[in-house]
C-alpha cells in the first residue's frame, strides 16, 4: 500500500526511525509483534477500565460505592495508558516517517492530549468530596471522557488505513 501524501516528514520522526530503537523494531523478529500484543492490552486495560468508571461516574451501578470503583478502577487504568505509551513508542520507531504525516495519527495525538486534560480536570475540580456521589461537572467529564477515549481508540486503529 503506498502511503506518499506528498508531506515531508518532520525532524523527529526521521531522527526517531533511524535511531536504534527504530532500527531494532523493524528487525527483530519479536520486539514489534510483542509491542502489537502489549499495546492491544493496554487499549483493553485502559479503555475497560475508564468506560466502566466513566459509567460509575455517570450513575451506573451505584450500589458499588464511587471510593471504592476509583480505587479499583483507576489503577488498572493507569497500568493499561503506561503500557500503551511504552508500546506505541517502539510501534512509532519503526514507521515514524509515515505515521507523522498520517491524519489519523494527528486526530489521535489531539485526542488523546484533550483526553488527558479532561482527566486533570476531572480530579481536580470536579472529584466528589468523600462520601458524595459525583455532580453534574463531574457526569459532563465522564461522559466526555468515554467518547474522547474511544475516539482515541479508534483513531488509532484507523492509522493503519490511512
């Protein structure tokens, strides 16, 4: 599939394609796949984790107290997005040229950088005080934080289209 949209790669990308951690992604007969796989479980630990939370946020099984789904939850959310991050850089190595200048790759990056400034957001102004079922600000983030998640999500697997 040819891939030439006519754009120049930035710096970064050429610098992050020729160094070594691009060199060996594309060589090692293991290093990309195991990153595939890895990067696969994080999407399923930080996107099943966040849309069971953002739910909880948004009033869905209530019985389970808020304290109780953030301590669960929100760990195993954590652990998913640094193994996503630490996935998706050797990924980048080894095709940093092409995926620089893909649209996808650019609706991604915007995504996920409003996404995380909806979590910043959500702990710190919109976190319900101890013992209190969240708000109204904190039900907006939520249900902006699924969709926002899952656009990630998808815009990331729409790399490989475009």
């Amino acid at each position: 599939m040819e891939h030439d949209h006519g754009v120049s790669a930035p710096d970064w990308a050429v610098w992050l394609e020729a160094s070594a951690l691009g060199e060996i992604a594309r060589d090692s007969l293991w290093l990309y796949p195991i990153a595939s796989i890895a990067h696969v479980l994080g999407i399923a630990l930080l996107i099943g984790s966040i849309i069971s939370f953002d739910l909880r946020v948004l009033g869905v099984a209530r019985a389970v107290p808020f304290a109780a789904a953030a301590g669960l939850l929100l760990p195993v959310a954590r652990l998913g997005f640094v193994m996503i991050v630490l996935s998706g850089v050797v990924m980048l190595a080894a095709d940093a040229t092409h995926v620089a200048t893909n649209d996808a790759f650019a609706v991604k990056t915007v995504l996920v950088v409003l996404a995380l400034t909806n979590v910043l957001l959500f702990h710190r102004i919109a976190w319900p005080s101890e013992g209190q079922e969240p708000g109204q600000l904190a039900r907006t983030l939520a249900a902006f934080s699924a969709v926002l998640w899952l656009g990630v999500a998808s815009s990331g697997r729409a790399i490989a289209y475009f």
